[in-house]
C-alpha cells in the first residue's frame, strides 16, 4: 500500500504531529514529535524519539500507533494509522535509518531511536467549520484561522 499524497504533503508541510500511543492497560498517550520524515518505504513514516520514554515504552508493549499532522491554518490534516517499530543504536543500520532525521536535528537533538510507522490506513481530518459551512475554500479557512488567532499571513 503506498501512501496517499496527501499524506505525504502533510509530513512534508507540518512543523509538529502527535504520536498516539497505548499502554499495556489500554490507557492512551498522545506525545509531541518535531523531527518527523517520509521514510524509505512507501508506505512508512520516520520519527525522531529524542525524550519520550513513554512513547517508547508504550510502542514497546503495544506497537499500533496514530499519527496526526495537521495544517493549522488551513485547519485540516491527516491522521496515519499503523504499526510502530523502534530502532536503536544498536541497530546496524541506526546510522543509515536516522540520516534524514538527523539532518533536520541538526546539533540541537539527540535522536535516541528512530520511531519507524508502516502505514496501513490513512484518514483526514477536518475541523468542524469544513462541515458547517462547505461552501469556504480553504484560502477562506487560512484567512479566517488568521484574523480569529491575530496571525500575519505569509506575503
């Protein structure tokens, strides 16, 4: 299964997604994650697990994770069901694996495993004011999402 386009944009277009996880009782994690990338496989997503024991705890007991990354301007996103390996430095191929992430660290983040996502679904997400009110384009939700937040738009 490749992943959609839209995924794809949204990975590439996103300074931030959450990671949800759960653990071994069941009881869900949401967590933060800011160094993220498309993987080498098609379907697959790369993130960095820079300070997140629970993540990594979690996808430990139970490897099924959602992804979500979202526009927050234009109010919409995608979220990327599937199942979530970790990978350490005592991988061999850790160096090799975490190269894109590392670029995108720089010297500020020490990636302590590569949280690796085989995609198996996808879907979007839409803030209720898509349903509301149909008729807005999404240069109409951007514009609105600025004044409403007191944001200066690009150009």
């Amino acid at each position: 299964m490749g992943i959609p386009e839209r995924l794809r944009t949204a990975i590439d277009t996103s300074v931030l997604c959450w990671l949800g996880t759960v653990d071994a009782e069941g009881q869900p994690n949401v967590s933060p994650k800011e160094i993220f990338c498309m993987g080498e496989g098609a379907n697959e997503v790369l993130v960095a697990e820079i300070a997140s024991p629970v993540t990594r705890r979690n996808i430990s007991e139970s490897p099924k994770v959602c992804l979500s990354a979202i526009d927050i301007f234009a109010q919409k996103g995608i979220k990327a069901y599937g199942i979530a390996t970790l990978i350490t430095p005592a991988d061999p191929d850790f160096v090799a694996i975490a190269a894109p992430l590392t670029r995108k660290a720089g010297p500020d983040f020490k990636i302590r495993a590569v949280i690796r996502v085989t995609v198996n679904r996808v879907a979007p997400i839409l803030a209720p004011s898509y349903a509301v009110f149909p008729e807005r384009t999404e240069d109409e939700q951007r514009r609105r999402a600025f004044e409403t937040y007191g944001v200066q738009g690009p150009g």
